[in-house]
C-alpha cells in the first residue's frame, strides 16, 4: 500500500477541481499558529557524482492540517518542487512551494536547511496578497518507500502580519 501513497495523494490533488472543497476560514489580520504539511513525492532526477554524494530533484504533492487552530493554513492542497544535495552524512534541501486553500487563494513560498530552517514567504493571491509570512520548518522521515518514492511531513511554525 504505501508505495502507491503519491498516486493517492496525486490523484486527490488532481480531483481538487471536480469536487468543490469547504472553503477556507478568513485569515485573521495577523497572527500566529503551527500546521502540518503531509506529502508524498517521487523523484525527478538524480545524478550520482560516486564519493562526493549526488543532487536529485523531485515533486511533492500533500494537504495541510492544522490542529492548533482549525481553518488557519489548514486543508490546503500543497504542490512543490525539491532539490536535494547529499555529500556523505549531509543533506540539505530546497524547495518552492504553491499553497491552496479551499477558497482557490494561494500563497508560494519557500525552504532551504537540512533538518529544517527559515521559511521564504515569496508572494500569494486573495486572502494571502497583501501579509508578510514568517516561520520555520521542521521536517520528519516517513518510512522507506521504493527507490524514487519518499514522504515525510514538515511542522510549520508561522506568523503573519499586514505587509
């Protein structure tokens, strides 16, 4: 079952506009709150460099929940596209992501680190137009999947305010 998780998680992230979604909670003016980002992602590319390590790029696809605070950067539908540098014991990683709630407002941003690290609020549509975005991200291994498929989710600690 679980290497088909990016397939299932695909295919929902694909159906996301035949079937309406509830729309999203108003984002207060600002604020602060933790979510987490569930994904599932398959491998574009990698190039072996032998003893030095290798780079790969791949695309994840997953959905948000937020426990803490319930219609705030929650069930969003996330798409993002992963670079990975692997010399020896060291990853480190980078990635730009779309985020989309259910009233179709998006905000991109972006990551770098190797176990976590700053988030890059880049820009956003409706709701998420006109706030600035704070945070970090922590990531955790989901288990082994076949080679090319991998998961994980990242814990996301954010605030906003005006910009």
């Amino acid at each position: 079952m679980a290497p088909h998780a990016y397939t299932v998680l695909f295919l929902l992230a694909a159906s996301a506009d035949t079937v309406a979604p509830p729309p999203a909670a108003p984002l207060p003016r600002s604020g602060s709150t933790t979510y987490t980002a569930y994904f599932a992602c398959r491998e574009l590319i990698s190039i072996d460099m032998g003893q030095i390590g290798s780079q790969s790029a791949a695309e994840c696809v997953g959905i948000s929940k937020n426990i803490a605070d319930p219609g705030v950067f929650d069930n969003l539908s996330v798409r993002c596209i992963e670079q990975g540098e692997f010399r020896g014991a060291d990853a480190k990683f980078n990635g730009w992501c779309a985020q989309t709630d259910g009233d179709g407002d998006k905000f991109y941003t972006g990551y770098t680190g190797g176990d976590g690290g700053p988030v890059t609020y880049i820009g956003g549509t409706g709701k998420y137009k006109d706030v600035a975005i704070t945070g970090t991200w922590a990531v955790h291994d989901a288990p082994p999947l076949p080679t090319g498929q991998f998961a994980f989710r990242l814990e996301y600690e954010v605030s906003w305010r005006p910009n």
